[in-house]
C-alpha cells in the first residue's frame, strides 16, 4: 500500500512538471514570436516586462532574463535621439536594467555565446551617449565581449551581425568599412541559415537584421 501511495505521488509530481514546463514554452514561444516583430519603445518595454516577470516567476531560466535584457537594450537603442547627442538620462538606467538582467541570466548559463552579445550591445550602449569620452571604457568592453562571444562559438551569425554593424557605422578614418561591413552581414546570413537552436524559444534573431543592412549598401 505504502509503495502504490510513493508511486502515485512520484506520478503526480512528474506530471505536475511536465505541465508547468509545457505551459513554460508554451508562454514563451509565444512572447518570443511577438519580440521578432516589436520594434517601438512602448512595445519593447512591455515585452522586456513580460519577460522579466516570466524570468522571476521560473528564476531556473536563463532565456527570460536574456531576453527581458534584449529587449532592453533594444529600446535604448529605439531611444536614442536621431538628430542630436542621446540623452544619459534616459539611456544609461535602461542599459543599467539590461545588464542586471544579462547577469541573472549569466549566473543560470555560463561561458554562454548569446549572452556575450548582449553583453557587447549593452557596452555599445553606453558607448553611443558619448562616444568621444565613453569609448576607453565602453569600447574596449563591447570588443571584448563580442571577442568573447565568438570564442565561445564562432557559428553565432548575431557575432557577425554585430561585427558588421560596428564596421558600418563607424567612418573610415577609425577603421570602418562599407565593403567590410557587407562581407560581414552576408557571412552572418549564410551562418544563420545553418544555424540550428538549441530549441523554438532560444536565439534566432538577426537574419532580418542583416539583410536590411545590406539593403543599405550599395
């Protein structure tokens, strides 16, 4: 009697787990189709939030945390001033956000290559509020990180997309390149259409992003 009671037990709570780790991917496949798509600063927001409360609810998983910070640094991207110098005040808390966040993620999946590039578009964040005086600092943090990255897998096309982005805006006489930039975005394409996730909810982005900046090359 006392081992069909332990049996039955054993069986209700690998069923419960099997429930709440199905109702887990479930929730998050569909808040990461959504965040393929978002791209304004209120809807980033609201995602980043939905992410850090799926991230705190399960607090086992990395990919909430990663992507609560995405989504983050996404925004203070989508923040930043067109038309003049972006404004510390409202970048820098975000940045501060995301990389709280990056480091929860961190703590549950070391020695990561996606949490790397995050970590380097954080620093390219703060870099890009002053970048004549913030480049010492941030600069050599998003070069390493993004050094980081690729060591850890050299078949992230996000790398390469990073890589290209930073030689495509930054001008010639620094080392930038439109011609280098280009090699870049297109090797970062053919990597991503051999790229292989690990599962429906973990990184994929960045082959839209490429081939937009491609689009941009002539």
């Amino acid at each position: 009697m006392k081992k069909t009671i332990l049996f039955l037990s054993l069986s209700l709570c690998a069923a419960t787990g099997f429930s709440q780790s199905e109702k887990y991917t479930k929730t998050m496949e569909e808040k990461v189709s959504a965040f393929d798509t978002t791209w304004s600063v209120s809807g980033l927001k609201e995602m980043a939030n939905t992410f850090e409360r799926i991230a705190n609810a399960e607090k086992t998983q990395w990919l909430p945390y990663y992507y609560a910070a995405l989504a983050n640094v996404n925004m203070g991207y989508q923040s930043m001033n067109p038309s003049g110098p972006a404004d510390a005040s409202i970048i820098d808390p975000i940045a501060d956000k995301a990389e709280g966040l990056i480091n929860k993620a961190e703590a549950l999946s070391k020695d990561n290559s996606e949490i790397y590039v995050v970590k380097k578009m954080i620093a390219s964040l703060r870099m890009m509020v002053d970048p004549m005086n913030r480049y010492m600092k941030y600069g050599m943090e998003a070069n390493a990180a993004l050094e980081k990255a690729k060591s850890l897998n050299a078949e992230n096309p996000r790398v390469y997309l990073l890589q290209g982005q930073d030689k495509f805006y930054t001008p010639e006489q620094f080392g930038g390149s439109k011609t280098e930039a280009k090699k870049l975005f297109e090797e970062s394409i053919t990597k991503a259409d051999a790229f292989k996730p690990e599962s429906s909810i973990h990184p994929h982005w960045g082959k839209s992003v490429a081939q937009y900046f491609l689009s941009q090359i002539k």
